[in-house]
C-alpha cells in the first residue's frame, strides 16, 4: 500500500465521526431545497460548487425569503469569514505545496477537516505528508456531502414534512464538538459567549443579518482581548531581554 493511500485513508478515518454527525445536516439540506420547491440542480450545485454547509443553509433561507442577492453575498461572506483563520493558521504547513494543490486544498477547508486534521500538524515530521491526510479527510467528507444532498433532495419529495424533523441538531452537536475543545483562554470565550448572545438577541434582524453581527462581535470581542492579553505579556518579555541584556554587560 503506498503512502498517499495509508495516508487518505488516516484522513478518513479521523473523519468519520464528524461525518456521522454530518450526514442528517447534508440531508436536511437537500429536503430544504425540495421544501422550497427549487430544481434539484440547485442543490447539486451548491454542494458541490459551494461546499459549504453552514453558507448553504444561509442561502436557501434568504433566497427563500426573497432576499436580495448582494444581502445574500454578504450574509454567506461573513458566515464562512472564520475560514480565513483557518487558512491563516494552515499557511505555514502547506507553503511549500504547489500552488494549484494549495487552491485545491483551499476549496476543501471545512470546520470538520480543520479539526480533524490540525491536531496531526503538532508532529513535525507530519508536515510533508500532511496534505495527504487532509486531502483524505477532505474528499470523504465532499463524497459524503454530496452523496446526502442529493437523498435528502428525492427523500423531501418523497416524504413531505422532512426539514420539520430536527435533523439539524445533528451539526448543531458537531460543532459544539468542533469547539469545545478550543474554550481553554478568554479570547476563544469571550468570541464564544460574545456571538452567541448577540445571535439570540439580533435574531428578528430582516434578512439573517444578526447572523452577520454576530460573527463581528465574536470576532471582534476574540481579537482585541487576544491583542490586550498578550500586550503586556509581549512587554515583559522585552523588559526581560533588556535586563539580561544589562546583566551581560555588567559581566
């Protein structure tokens, strides 16, 4: 069994209890779209063009509510904004990598591959063929997606009534799974306690846009304190270099 095999096959087993939780999410996506009496081409294309869930669901309510597209645009913007962190904080593995397959893993960046995958990036000798397993959690999980749209689109046609049946809960669990393990420091609480309190009271904004406010607040409040906690902790380190300096001399 080569590498590259061993190591799709890591990614996809690392994966599999976040797909598990993901499945009910890629179905109750595609019996939304069914509910909402789009052409099934639009939920194929989504997901396998967009592919990315949290977005999706932002779009087929707004588009649902008729809401206009640059509201649309903005909305699924600043909803998929954290994905910029990520990549941010995957940069520094894959910098080495071609361009092309770094697009090709940009395209791929979801919640549930980051967190599958990232943990693995703390051994050093993973970063060569850490791509590999990326690329193997990655394609399962779009497979997976894909494969769920597309049932959930014929099972609302079949079944009336499917998208009332709480399947959403599913990712809702996952991504406090997702999370959790982050809520270790204040700036990770601070962003936690600080979007999800301003979704539930900008929750009657038209258009979805307390979901946008939100993600401001969570990142904004997450930012600064980050920027205000290491300030003086960056200070005291110079303070330190300075007095070590000083020593050296006096020696």
């Amino acid at each position: 069994m080569s590498d590259f095999v061993k190591n799709y096959k890591k990614g996809f087993i690392a994966s599999i209890p976040m797909m598990v939780g993901g499945m009910p999410f890629g179905l109750l996506f595609g019996s939304l779209v069914s509910a909402n009496d789009l052409p099934i081409w639009v939920a194929i294309a989504m997901s396998s063009l967009v592919y990315a869930g949290s977005a999706q669901f932002v779009a087929i309510g707004m588009i649902a509510l008729g809401a206009p597209v640059w509201v649309i645009i903005l909305t699924t913007f600043f909803v998929n904004l954290r994905h910029l962190l990520y990549s941010a904080d995957l940069v520094k593995f894959v910098k080495h990598l071609p361009i092309r397959l770094r697009l090709f893993l940009g395209f791929g960046l979801i919640d549930e591959t980051y967190a599958a995958v990232r943990p693995m990036y703390q051994d050093k000798a993973f970063v060569l063929k850490g791509h590999q397993v990326y690329i193997g959690s990655f394609l399962s999980f779009y497979i997976m997606w894909n494969i769920t749209t597309i049932v959930g689109v014929l099972a609302g046609e079949l079944i009336p009534g499917m998208s009332e049946w709480g399947l959403e809960f599913a990712m809702v669990a996952t991504f406090i799974g997702i999370i959790s393990p982050y809520l270790k420091n204040v700036p990770y609480i601070l962003a936690f306690v600080g979007a999800g309190f301003s979704s539930i009271v900008l929750i009657d904004l038209p258009n979805q846009l307390g979901l946008v406010v939100a993600a401001l607040v969570g990142v904004t409040l997450g930012s600064v304190s980050e920027f205000l906690l290491k300030r003086p902790k960056n200070q005291n380190n110079k303070n330190d270099v300075a007095d070590e300096m000083i020593e050296l001399e006096k020696e």
